[in-house]
C-alpha cells in the first residue's frame, strides 16, 4: 500500500548570487532523486525554505530545472533564529512510495551536514563536520 513520505534534506549556498542558490538546491534535489529513486509523477509536493540571508533566486527554480515542472512547488523564509547556519536551503518533499519510513535517503550536505549528521551526505572537497550540540538554531526541527 503507498503512503506519503517525507524526505528532508538541506544544504548551504556559498552566496547570495542566483545561480549559487539553484546550482547547491540542484545538487541537493539530484542527490535526493538518485538515493531514493524517485519519479516526479509520484512527488505531490515539495517545500523549501531559505535561510534570510538568501533572496537572489527562489530555491524551487531549481525543481523546474530538473524537469519537474507539474509538481506543486512552494518557497518560504526560515525563521531567522540568532546563531543559526547561514545561507541554508532546506526542503521537504512529499513522496508517494510503497517503502517505509526507514528506507527513506534523506540528505544534508555541506555545513547543513552539522544540522542532522545521522543525515550527512559526504562530498569531495567538504570540509569535516563535528556534530553540534543543541543549541540556538541547532535544535532537533532544522
């Protein structure tokens, strides 16, 4: 029987220039679909957010660069916490899918790999990440 799932995922954005945001959301995205197999066709929806500091392109752009241009796509502000990680993309996709909820690939990647490390995705040329403590912006609901 399928369910909806959701699968998380966040990265960081190296600055606020427009094809930084959609280059570093595509990276994700692409990870995303390659991890878990997805097609568009079972995705019923996708939400992004952006951290404040990240205003020069919508994180979504990139979700139609990757051809999924019939699935319902929204953008929104993370709530600018003091103390937390900058220019950070995250996104929550709603997936149609017959695996469970411990199948599912989520992926952090870059210094987003911090928020979540039982998440983080390792990358060639990243930097090591130690796991952060709970603290502002570091909290269990990045």
């Amino acid at each position: 029987m399928s369910a909806v799932r959701g699968i998380r995922g966040a990265t960081t954005v190296a600055a606020n220039e427009r094809g930084a945001i959609v280059s570093a959301t595509r990276e994700m995205l692409e990870l995303i679909v390659r991890l878990n197999k997805i097609f568009p066709e079972d995705v019923a929806s996708i939400w992004f957010t952006a951290t404040p500091d990240l205003d020069a392109e919508f994180p979504a752009f990139a979700a139609r660069q990757i051809g999924w241009t019939d699935v319902p796509l929204i953008c929104a502000r993370e709530i600018p916490v003091a103390g937390a990680l900058e220019r950070c993309v995250r996104v929550l996709i709603h997936w149609n899918t017959d695996r469970s909820q411990a199948e599912i690939r989520h992926v952090f990647l870059h210094a987003a790999r911090a928020l979540r490390p039982q998440w983080a995705i390792d990358l060639p040329g990243d930097e090591a990440v130690s796991p952060v403590a709970d603290g502002p912006g570091q909290g269990t609901m990045s």
